[in-house]
C-alpha cells in the first residue's frame, strides 16, 4: 500500500513484495538500527550477511546462532557480490553514500536509513496477520505509514483494542502511571513468537518513546517500533556481553524523569527469573511510576507448543519451574535438587543446559530414576524451535549430540509422553 500523492509524477514507489529465502542480503552496520532490521530478513529467510567492526549483542547472539555471517569490519564493495539487496544501518552519509555507490553500479536496491531521499528502496511500515502481510508505504513520512499501519492492524483484528486511547491504570500508587513526567511500564513480550505478546502490551510498546529490549524478545516486535523511537539494546548473551543491571536501571529512571514513556521489554513474564522486581524497586526509589504487564511466560507455553502438557490427568498434578543457571553444587544456588528429585510432578528448567549434565546427575543421585521421561525444546515457539525427547539419565548427553543451543527449555517428568 502506497498513500503517496497522485501517479504519473515520477516520484511515486511501485510496491513489491521481496522473496528473499536463500537469496543474499548484505546489511551494512551494526546499531540498533541493524537489531531493528536484521529480525524481518532473517523471518523472510534471506542469507544475511552484517558487515560491521561491531555489533549489539542482540545481533552477536543471531550471529553466534549461525543466522547470519558477520563480517568484522568496515565495508567494502566487494561485499555486493552476489547481494539481492542492501540494507544500509549506519549514520555515517559518507559511509553510507559509498554503499549506495557500490549498490548502484551492480544494480541492486540500496535501502538507506540515514537518507530515505538518496535510497533506492524504503522498507513500509509493516502489520502481519497469519500468512497476511500488509506494508504501508508514507511517501516518505514514517509517521504516516505507522499511523496508517496501525489503523489497518486493527482493523484485521491482529491486535485487539484501543491503540492511541491512553490507559487507565488500577492499583498503588507505585503501580500507577502519574498524570506527569516520564514513566516505565515492564512488559513481557512473551515466549518468542511476536504474537504472543498479551494485547496490553502491544499497545504500550506502541506508545513508547524508549525500548530497553532484552536478547529474547522477538525481533519483529522492534521491527514494528516507530522510527523516532529509542531502542537500547540492554541483551544479556549467556556467557557474554552484557550490560549491568545497575546500568539499565540506571537507563530506565534516567529516561524517565527526562519526561519519556520507557517500555522495558522482556522475554516471557518480567517477573519469571527477569529482574523485574530489581528494576520496580529501583524506579520506585527514584519515584518514576511504573506499570507492570505480564507477560506469557515459556516456562508454560513452550511445552505446551511442543506438545507437552506440564499437567495432564492422572499424570501430573504439579509442575514446579526453577532456574539452572547455577550449578547444583554451587554455594550459590537457592534450589533444592534433592527435594525436586522426591517428587511426582512435571520439572521445568529454565537457563540450564550448560548445567544439564550437573543437574542430571544430583536428580539421578536422590533417587529421580534415570529412565525417567525428558525433553529439550531449543528456541520454543519460534520458527527455529527444535526439540528432542530422552531420558533424565541420557540428556545432557544427548543434548551435546544434538548440539542444542540456548535458549532451551528443559521438561523432567511423564507429561513428556502424555499426548503421544
């Protein structure tokens, strides 16, 4: 959709729709820009190719993934080769200009975010709703095409709801946005897939005038941010990069007492091993309003899209979900393994598959019989979601066979065969 001025001026973009899979696309940068982009190519199934000295750490994590092939360094031209399109991420319009060169002379589409008047191709605002893709194109005005976009999303009923109604709050004072000044909503944008975000939700990272986004929140949701928004990338890369929590806290009541609405996006529910209560506290104490949004947590829904209940009749009456990112004999662990290995019901691990083996084996020790059923379901919900079935005895090893990756879910108990 095009809601440019009339035809036969020239000026007016011929709205196509880009099948990328397998094709190569080259993005040039690796800012928050990139983070904003790079999802969208990857959901399209194009071959990415970042071509950047640095990236955000939400983009190491894709690359790390082997989504994409970074490239660590300045661009150059020969980088085109073989390229379908380029997406152009830094702020640079020297830099920029020079890739719209190269592009040009090989004849392929250049996408500039610094200069949408100097690019060959403007990427729409978009909505998706089930296999339905509507692109919004402004004539050039950003604003436009979201206000448009978001009238139309509305309209086939992905997203439920007011969209530009303020929300009227329910609860203490703490839990209630003030009439003044800046605010923070935590909002868990669910287990991985974008639609899974609640209603609530969608509607206030749609107001938002900042983004704190961690890794797992799913790309196309920051895709979807208007373009004069704020995106800080505060990803925490298990095992690497990372910002401190006093950092973001400290991003988050900056922002607002500077008299901006912050949406702190979480994977899952911000409450459910997210530090959301860290970040309340510490907004509270500055006296920065906060609204809480649940979010749909994957200590739930990624069984439950593997096809595995964490209850069933006459199978399981329980479920119990504990973190294992600390290792079972460490002095630092709050979780009682021989207690959980007593007891009949389903076993939820969250951030434990590099303790897998560790945490396999304390179960196995207090007497969790080894043969008992287990699964591992690797980036739940998402199109790259990956599952494998065993046994508490067999699947930290199993797991290294498989070469399964974080983010992971890990199930203990006889709902992993309940429904076969």
């Amino acid at each position: 959709m095009s809601a440019t001025g009339g035809g036969g001026t020239g000026d007016s973009p011929y709205p196509l729709g880009l099948r990328l899979a397998g094709r190569r696309v080259v993005v040039v940068g690796g800012g928050a820009v990139a983070t904003r982009r790079v999802p969208a190519l990857l959901d399209a199934g194009a071959d990415v190719l970042l071509v950047s000295p640095e990236l955000t750490p939400a983009l190491h994590g894709h690359a790390d993934a082997g989504r994409l092939r970074w490239v660590r360094r300045r661009f150059a031209p020969e980088d085109l080769d073989d390229a379908w399109l380029v997406q152009v991420a830094v702020d640079d319009p020297v830099a920029a200009a020079t890739v719209s060169a190269a592009a040009a002379q090989r004849r392929i589409f250049c996408v500039r975010a610094d200069d949408r008047t100097a690019a060959t191709a403007w990427t729409p605002a978009v909505t998706r709703h089930g296999p339905v893709t509507v692109a919004v194109l402004g004539g050039g005005d950003p604003r436009r095409a979201m206000t448009v976009r978001d009238a139309i999303r509305d309209l086939l009923g992905a997203r439920k709801g007011p969209l530009l109604t303020p929300p009227v709050e329910q609860g203490s004072p703490v839990n209630t946005p003030g009439s003044r000044g800046g605010r923070v909503a935590l909002v868990g944008a669910g287990p991985g897939d974008p639609e899974l975000i609640t209603v609530k939700g969608w509607r206030l990272l749609a107001e938002a005038d900042v983004v704190v986004a961690d890794r797992l929140v799913p790309g196309l949701l920051l895709d979807e941010l208007r373009p004069d928004v704020e995106l800080v990338d505060a990803s925490k890369i298990p095992y690497g990069p990372s910002r401190t929590q006093e950092e973001i806290n400290k991003i988050l009541v900056d922002r607002a007492l500077a008299g901006r609405f912050v949406v702190r996006l979480k994977g899952g529910d911000p409450y459910v091993f997210g530090r959301g209560g860290e970040e309340l506290l510490a907004c509270a104490e500055a006296g920065v309003p906060v609204t809480v949004v649940p979010g749909v947590t994957s200590a739930v829904a990624v069984p439950a899209v593997a096809g595995v209940p964490v209850t069933h009749r006459a199978v399981a009456h329980e479920f119990t979900v504990v973190s294992g990112h600390v290792a079972p004999d460490s002095p630092a662990s709050l979780v009682r393994w021989e207690a959980l290995a007593g007891l009949r019901g389903t076993l939820v691990i969250l951030m434990g598959l590099k303790n897998l083996a560790a945490i396999a084996a304390t179960l196995v020790a207090h007497g969790k019989a080894a043969a008992t059923p287990a699964a591992v379901i690797q980036e739940g919900t998402t199109g790259a979601q990956r599952m494998l079935r065993s046994t508490l005895g067999a699947v930290a090893a199993d797991v290294v066979a498989a070469e399964l990756r974080p983010p992971a879910i890990v199930v203990v108990g006889d709902v992993v065969g309940a429904l076969d």
